[in-house]
C-alpha cells in the first residue's frame, strides 16, 4: 500500500474521497482506516476528515480533486 485513506463510516466526504481513489485507480494502492479503530487516529483526524497519506508521511486533506490525489501519489510514492 502506498497510500492511507483515513475516514469513518457515515462521512460522505470521505465516500466522495473513496471514489476518487476509485476513478483515478489508485484505490488498489490504498488502505482505509476507520479512525474510531485508534484514538490517535481519532485525535488528528476528527475534524480533518477525509485525509489521504502517503508512506513517507506527507498528507493530502480534503477538499482534492482527481488531478491533486494523483499528483499527490506521484510526488510521494
């Protein structure tokens, strides 16, 4: 995996975000994390949320576009 999609269930921001991953096809690549599973997860993210991040640790916050998200992945992966 080369990308973390951090989100929670019930975010339509973050369904708008899963498809983006979807149509840029990079969702293959990337892990969802329900940031309830982890209270550090729910601490940096709660009112973040969708945020995309890379193995090197860069972040990509909402709102992004296609373009951005895969910009983002070529930059960072």
């Amino acid at each position: 995996m080369t990308l973390t999609l951090f989100s929670t269930d019930g975010c339509h921001l973050c369904e708008q975000a899963r498809a983006l991953l979807e149509q840029t096809g990079l969702a293959a690549q990337a892990e969802i994390k329900d940031i309830i599973d982890d209270e550090q997860w729910l601490e940096a993210y709660r009112i973040r949320i969708p945020v995309v991040r890379s193995t090197d640790g860069a972040e990509l916050d909402w709102p992004f576009t296609a373009d951005e998200l895969l910009a983002f992945n070529q930059e960072h992966s």
